[in-house]
C-alpha cells in the first residue's frame, strides 16, 4: 500500500470515529424515535464504511461478506422501525 492511500484512508476512519461520536450523541438524546431509529441506521452505515476502509488497508477480503450481513441487517432494522413508527405495529 502507497503511503498516500495509507493516509487518507487513516483520515478517513478519523472522519468516521467522529462522525460516530456525533452519531451516538443523537441516537442517546434524540427527543423522538424517528430520531433514534434514524441516527440507528447512520451508525450502521458509518460501522460498514469503517470494516470497508479496514478491509483495504489490511489488503483482505475476509470482511466483505460481513459488510453485506450488516447492511441487509441495517435496512431491515430501519424498514421494520418506520413500519412500526407508522402503523403501531410491524406486520
């Protein structure tokens, strides 16, 4: 790996950690559910981008089929939130 991809995608995990941090602020304040369930799904993705940049800096691709079981999990979580935010109910 080049030392200029090693430090931008070292700058971009930093982005993400404090992307993260912001993101965990919101899901424990967040006044509404709406807001939790949102900041729930932005932290998932924030988590896949994270395991995404490793897996290039590690020269490996172990983890990419965690990245798809994460991002299935993640829509289905957020789907099923704003179904029950909606209806009351999930099915």
């Amino acid at each position: 790996m080049s030392d200029f991809l090693y430090n931008v995608s070292t700058l971009c995990l930093l982005v993400l950690f404090f992307s993260a941090l912001l993101v965990l602020y919101r899901l424990a304040i967040g006044p509404r559910a709406g807001d939790r369930a949102v900041a729930f799904d932005v932290l998932a993705t924030i988590l896949i981008g994270v395991i995404c940049i490793l897996t290039i800096m590690w020269n490996s691709s172990l983890f990419f089929d965690a990245v798809w079981i994460l991002t299935l999990v993640g829509f289905l979580g957020t789907a099923a939130m704003a179904r029950y935010l909606e209806r009351g109910r999930v099915f």
